[in-house]
C-alpha cells in the first residue's frame, strides 16, 4: 500500500470517529451545565428562605416605644380589673351588712307576732273583769292565756321553764338566794322555787332563784 493510501484510510478513519467523541463531549458539558444550574437554583431558594424570615422575624420585632406602650396597657387593664372586683367585694360586704343589721331589727318581730294574740286576750279579760261578780271566772280566763302563752313558747320556740321544790341543786342552773340546814338531807336539793328558770332548749336564759336545802354538819 502507497503512503497515499495509508493517509486517506487514516483519513476516514478520523472522519467515522469524529462525530461520536464530539458527541460524548457535549453530553458530558450539558450535564455539568446542569448540575451547575440546579445547584444555583438550590442556593437561590435558600436564599430567598432567609430572606422571608428575616422580613418576618423584622415584622415581630416591636420597638422600645411599641413594647412600653404594650405594657402600660396591661397594667391599665390589671388596674380596671382589680378597682372593679374591689367594688364588688365592697358592695357585697354592704349587703351582707344590711341584712345583719335587718335580722337584728327585726329578730323578734315573729315573736311579737304570735305574742299579740295573748295581749288580745288579757285586754278582753280585763274588760270582762270590770262588770264581773265572780273572780274565779276572772282567774279561770288568766289561766287559759298563760297555758296558752306557754304551750306556744314552748311548741313553737323551744323555751323550756325549769326548777321545782325537790330538785337538785345546780349551780349552773340554780341560784341559790339562801340556805338552810336539814338533818335529813343527804345532798342539795331545793326547797323553795322564788322564780323559774327558763331554757331556750338547752341554753339557759334564766337561772332559777331558790332556796337551798343543805344537809346538817
């Protein structure tokens, strides 16, 4: 073979290979080119990330003046607050005042109530007893309202009366107004009942005055 020959061959050779290296070549740059451009989509996202919340973190940032301001309207608030419970608690302490001071006034105004009934009857008895002949009627009436009067004060009340010759002596409930010697007494009893006492059920409001009789030394 001529050297003629031999260039050409190696001519067409070149020639077939050729195209596919250029080929190889591009793909390779347009894959760099790629990587290249998502790399630097990536970093712009990341940057627009920091950049939104910046903005954000710069819309909560209050100002020196803005969180004074915020402040002094809490306190505000709290001041409100704490003036109106304060009225409220003072209303209801006026209220619970002025019923106290209502149930004292007028503690006793079912008592008087039902007591009027029994001064009814002893201003007919006292009528009755101008034009009377007979006093034992006149009596007879006096006793009908005082066993009323009690039985309603003891019913409806709870007053118990107390103290009867023979008893013994208390000293919580008795007072003794003098005393006497017996030779057969054994322990202190009563032997003379001056008043009653009474018991508003078992309070007593009235110590009972008798004589005591004591035994003998």
């Amino acid at each position: 073979m001529s050297d003629e020959e031999k260039e050409t061959k190696e001519e067409q050779v070149d020639a077939a290979k050729g195209p596919s290296s250029a080929s190889g070549t591009t793909d390779s740059a347009s894959e760099t080119a790629d990587g290249t451009t998502e790399t630097a989509d990536g970093a712009t996202g990341a940057t627009d990330g920091a950049n939104a919340a910046g903005e954000a973190s710069a819309e909560k940032e209050l100002t020196p003046e803005e969180k004074i301001a915020a402040l002094e309207k809490e306190i505000a608030d709290l001041k409100t607050q704490a003036l109106y419970k304060a009225a409220e608690n003072d209303n209801w302490r006026k209220r619970m005042m002025q019923q106290k001071d209502e149930a004292v006034a007028y503690a006793n105004a079912a008592l008087l109530g039902d007591l009027l009934d029994s001064l009814d009857n002893f201003d007919r008895t006292l009528d009755a007893a101008k034009d009377a002949k007979d006093a034992k009627s006149i009596a007879d009436g006096i006793k009908m309202i005082n066993k009323s009067l009690v039985k309603m004060l003891e019913d409806k009340y709870g007053l118990v009366s107390y103290g009867k010759e023979g008893d013994e002596f208390n000293p919580e409930e008795h007072e003794a107004i003098g005393r006497q010697e017996d030779e057969k007494a054994k322990k202190e009893t009563l032997a003379q009942v001056y008043l009653k006492g009474y018991k508003l059920k078992d309070k007593v409001i009235r110590h009972a005055k008798v004589m005591v009789k004591v035994p003998k030394n």
